[in-house]
C-alpha cells in the first residue's frame, strides 16, 4: 500500500486522538521506507500549556510520532493477523533542530535500519518545510496486544 488516510491509520494504530500523531501516510515502501504527515493547528492540547503565549510542539511528542510511523512501516512490511502493535524499545541519538509550532505540517520519515532478534531498527527524521526539526534512532518490538 502506498498511501494512507486516518481511517486505514486507525485501522493498524491503536492510539486515538488526542494521541494519534499521524494524519496520513504518503509513501510507503515495505522493507524500506514510509513518509506521513501531522498537520499541527493551535487546537492541538499541548498547546494551550507548552508554551503559553508561545506554543512549541514538545520534542517528546515529535519522538512519539516518529515511533508511531516507525510502527506503520513495521506493520507493513511484515503483515500479521494476530493482534499486535510495536512498542518503543528505545531512542537514540536524538537530536532537535528547530521549533514546530502552530501552522506547521510536520513530514515525518522513517527508514528501516535492520531487524535482529525482534528488536526493529529504524532512522527517522521529522522536517518543516523540507528543513529538519528533529531526527532519532528509533527502536521497537512486536507484542500482542
């Protein structure tokens, strides 16, 4: 599948709003790679308390979506029909390189390191406008759920 929309997101991911930070996938190559979008609007809850006056997406949450497109192309490029999810099994190297805020669309990509001892491997980057916010080695495992 190359693109996804929120309802075939909601399908594969079992966070909801307001914890659900994927809105739409546009690329997505098995094995390989998956971009996806968050559209940021000032209604976003963390907003209203980081920072008030001066709201800034807090760079936990831009790790927690990266992990989230991390867990699409996980579930893609290995489909299963059991009830499984990807949990975080850890971050490294993570590094924040400019502010996301209000108005912003957030591109999120993920690329697919290695897979060794089902533990998932994967560099992820999030960009504003083709320039780099944030970038992490992400690290997740399948369970049931």
């Amino acid at each position: 599948m190359n693109n996804m929309d929120i309802s075939q997101i909601m399908q594969r991911l079992p966070h909801r709003y307001p914890f659900l930070l994927v809105d739409r996938v546009v690329e997505c190559l098995p094995g390989e790679r998956l971009v996806a979008l968050k559209n940021l609007s000032m209604n976003e809850p963390f907003f209203q308390g980081h920072f008030p006056g001066k709201p800034v997406m807090p760079g936990v949450l831009i790790i927690e979506a990266l992990a989230q497109a991390t867990c699409l192309l996980a579930m893609e490029t290995e489909p299963s029909d059991e009830d499984i999810t990807y949990l975080l099994a850890g971050v490294d190297k993570a590094r924040f390189k400019r502010q996301v805020t209000p108005g912003d669309q957030l591109m999120l990509e993920a690329t697919l390191d290695k897979r060794k001892r089902g533990i998932w491997v994967f560099s992820a980057r999030a960009l504003v406008d083709d320039k780099l916010a944030a970038s992490a080695e992400i690290m997740c495992t399948a369970r049931e759920l």
